[in-house]
C-alpha cells in the first residue's frame, strides 16, 4: 500500500444520477477503513477551483445510500478548461493536503481528469455515473438500472391511457448517443417500436410496422424514441409525420425528460456503487491512477481512463434480435 496518500478528494460532476451518494458513501467510508482523510469537493470542477471543500467521515455520510441526485452538488466549469483554471484547481488541492482524487461521472469528467493528470501527475480514479450507460469499459454505469425502472413504470401507466383511448403514444427517453435506456425499456414495457441512435430504421420502415399493427388488431400502441435517434428530426416532428400518413392513429407524445434521472437508486446501484467505491480508494492506496472502475461480468474491474473516454460503448445486438421478434 502506497504510503503517499494521505488524504483522498471525492467529487460529482456532469449529470446527477441515482447511487451518486451511495458512491461517496463508499469512498468515504474506505477511506476510514484505511484510516485515510476524506474532503468532499462541492460543485464538481468548480468547486476544485473555489476550494469548496469540506472533510468528510464516517458518520458525515449517514443516510444517504437511499438519496437520489448527488449531496456534493454538481456544476458546468468553464473555468476548468482552461490551464489558468487548472492552476488554481492544483492550487487548492496542495493547499487543503488532498493527495488524489474519485471523480464520479460521465465522459466530460474523465475527459478533465486525464488533462490534470497530464498536467500535474495528480493521481485520479474513476467511477462512472450516467443513466445513459455509454462508458465503455463497464457493462453497467451508476444510475442506469434505476433510471430504467423509472422509464418501464412510466411507460407502463402511459400504456393505460393509450389502451383506454386507443392511441399511439410516442414516448421519448433520454440516450443521446446510446440506446440502452430505449432498447431496454421497450422491451421491458412491451413497445411496438423502438427508436435508438445505433440503429436507423427510416420513416417508412416506421410506418409500414405500425401499419402491420394497426391491421392485426392493435387499437393501441407505445413507441419508445431514444433522443439521440435520427429517423426524424425530433419526437414531435416524428409524431406529426405518422399522424399526417396515418390518420387511423391518433398521435400523442409524451415526453419524460429530467424524471429519469431522480429518484432513489435501486438496490443494483446502491451494492454497485458500493462496489465501486471501495475498488476506486484501494486502487489509489495501492499506487494506481488514471483507471475508471468498472463492472464486466459481475467483476470489479479497472480500464484504462483514456479507453474510457475514447472507447465506444456497443449495443447488444441480442437483445436487439430479441426486441425485433417481440415487435413481431
């Protein structure tokens, strides 16, 4: 264990997701076992540079394996980006003793971790928390799992409106580059259709499934869009083009938005967060940095956090088979 690290600075960044808390529970607590310091850092990168920071212990974490959203607070910094921002950050850190750092968060996070690291051989680990489960190098990423219950109860209530009005809801979920939420959930809540970035179906394509549906006796139907999707320009311009080719249906959008990111994590992303904690102190004790925590078949592991930054995260093309026969 490498003796060097004294004191060790967790912090949130980027989008907020469920078993952020559970994560610096995990990281705090670690850092007792091992008779380490821990300071929380406020408002991700922009706290660094204010030095908004406060130290944390055991007891200072009580309560908040079941919160939602993030007790550290999380903010955009400007500032960061550049290299005067980046001093100052440095700055703050030497003054305050902290010795390495646990950035939880998405690609944007880790992408101004590896900068500092290059900049000043600051020691950093990873854990990554976004519902849109796009990191490569984990199977999983913190908040995903709740995220995707939220979606499937949602979509399941809004089922019993289009059931009773016998309409077509196109229900738009969050995955701007990824459709794990979508593909997911739709499978999950029964979708007609399903819409995602990775796989382009076209309008007509589109058209010709609801067509089938209509004609084999659905008087209702949910299409699940990921917003990252290119069949049309947005949700609503896609609803207004079926309704216009479809006069049959009557067209509803609903829209879910920020929802999917609250709430408290499920019981897989509090025990993976945990998880993850533990790996990101032990891993800094044990002298490694610039790795992102990650889980691959059921297995704590580490990859590299460039990998992780630059690495593209693939859809399961089974469950995409899967969902294809479904919609049959």
């Amino acid at each position: 264990m490498a003796k060097s690290i004294t004191k060790i600075g967790v912090m949130t960044s980027g989008g907020d997701a469920p078993g952020m808390n559970a994560a610096i529970r995990a990281v705090v607590r670690t850092c007792a076992y091992h008779s380490i310091d821990c300071v929380g850092i406020y408002r991700g990168y922009q706290g660094m540079i204010e030095g908004d920071f406060k130290p944390m212990n055991a007891r200072s974490v009580n309560n908040i394996v079941n919160k939602g959203g993030t007790i550290l607070k999380s903010a955009r910094s400007k500032e960061f980006r550049t290299k005067e921002g980046r001093k100052k950050a440095f700055d703050q850190l030497l003054d305050y003793g902290i010795d390495a750092l646990v950035l939880i968060g998405g690609d944007g996070t880790f992408t101004g971790g590896l900068v500092f690291n290059e900049e000043y051989k600051f020691p950093i680990i990873g854990i990554p928390g976004t519902i849109d489960n796009d990191i490569y190098g984990t199977t999983f990423t913190l908040g995903y799992d709740t995220a995707l219950n939220t979606v499937v109860e949602a979509i399941d209530k809004i089922r019993d409106t289009a059931s009773s009005h016998d309409r077509l809801f196109f229900v738009e979920v969050m995955g701007r580059d990824a459709g794990d939420i979508a593909l997911n959930a739709g499978v999950g809540a029964g979708a007609e259709e399903i819409l995602i970035p990775e796989e382009d179906m076209g309008l007509e394509r589109l058209l010709d499934s609801l067509k089938r549906s209509k004609k084999s006796g659905k008087a209702s139907s949910i299409v699940v869009v990921a917003e990252g999707d290119k069949t049309g320009k947005n949700v609503f311009e896609l609803a207004e083009y079926v309704e216009e080719n479809l006069p049959d249906y009557e067209v509803r959008v609903s829209v879910l938005g920020h929802m999917q990111r609250g709430g408290s994590p499920s019981c897989y992303d509090r025990v993976l967060a945990s998880r993850m904690g533990v790996k990101a102190v032990e891993s800094l004790l044990d002298g490694k940095s610039n790795f992102m925590v990650g889980v691959k078949n059921d297995e704590i592991i580490l990859t590299p956090l460039d990998k992780a930054v630059k690495g593209k995260s693939e859809i399961d093309q089974e469950l995409l088979r899967v969902s294809d026969i479904m919609t049959t």
